[in-house]
C-alpha cells in the first residue's frame, strides 16, 4: 500500500509542476522579447552615435586645418617684412 501512495504523490507532483512550468516559461518568453526588442532600439542608437561620431571628427578636422591657417595668417603679420633703414638728413 507504501508503494501506490508513493506513487500517487509523485503523480500528483508531477500534475502540480506542469502548470507552474509552463507559466515560467512564458514569463521567460515575455523577458525574451523585452530583451531583443531593447537589444534593437541599443543597436539602432549605437548606428547614430557612429553617425554623429563621424560628423563631429569631420568638423573637428576642419575646424583644425582652419586653425592652422589662421595660425599662420597671424604669424605672417606679426613679423611684417623689415624696412629699410632712411637715412636723416641733418640740418645745418
């Protein structure tokens, strides 16, 4: 009689577990699918900061070249070129 209550009980066990199994995994499934859907919106931000990235190096870069002429500009009329010593007349 031990034997068919034993088996009894790990039959009811086994009944009770299904439910509870199949209810984890759609609560996995729901995870899942928040997972992937913020996994694309990631991705899709990581492609625009790349954009933004490249915008702003190209404008850096500009921004650099237009420097160094200016650079150079501002050298080129700090040393203006030299004159010619005149000479004075004296008055007598």
């Amino acid at each position: 009689m031990t034997r068919r209550n034993t088996w009894a009980i790990l039959g009811m066990a086994a009944m009770l577990s299904l439910p509870l199994a199949a209810c984890k995994d759609t609560k996995t499934l729901e995870e899942n699918e928040q997972l992937k859907a913020k996994v694309a919106e990631l991705q899709k931000e990581n492609g625009q900061v790349g954009n933004d990235l490249e915008t702003m190096t190209a404008a850096r870069d500009a921004l650099a070249k237009e420097n160094e002429k200016l650079k150079a500009e501002l050298k080129a009329k700090k040393h203006p070129a030299k004159k010619t010593a005149r000479k004075k007349h004296r008055q007598s």
